[in-house]
C-alpha cells in the first residue's frame, strides 16, 4: 500500500514548484534545515513531475526509505 508523506524539497527549491505539487514547509525537530512534503503517495507526485517535464534517472533505498534522482529535459 502507497502512503505519504513525500519529501519533495529543501528550502532551495524551486517555490513555484512546491506550489505545483501542493508541498507544505517545514523544519523537523532536531534538523537544521527545512524541507518540502506533500502527503500524496510517491506515485502521484512522481506522475505530476513528469508532466512538468521531469525524468526519472535513477533509484534505490536507502533502508526503508526510497530515493528517485529526476532530471529535468
């Protein structure tokens, strides 16, 4: 079963991006820096990304976490 949260962003990302994608700012206890997440499964925010014109180039996990690398064409 999908679930979210998706992280989408650090706090140099593209703002109207995170706005495309619904993603909300925020700074986890104990971290230095903020991110981007939305609560949408990876799949959905994977699809959305490819409309705005991203690829996906690689992935793995990293535990039980997966990482996709995108590039934009």
């Amino acid at each position: 079963q999908e679930v979210g949260p998706t992280m989408v962003g650090d706090e140099h990302s593209d703002p109207s991006l995170m706005r495309y994608l619904g993603a909300t700012k925020r700074n986890m206890l104990g971290n230095h820096f903020w991110e981007y997440y939305v609560d949408d499964a990876p799949r959905i925010v994977l699809d959305k990304l490819e409309r705005y014109g991203y690829r996906v180039v690689s992935m793995t996990g990293v535990g039980q976490t997966l990482v996709w690398c995108l590039h934009k064409e």
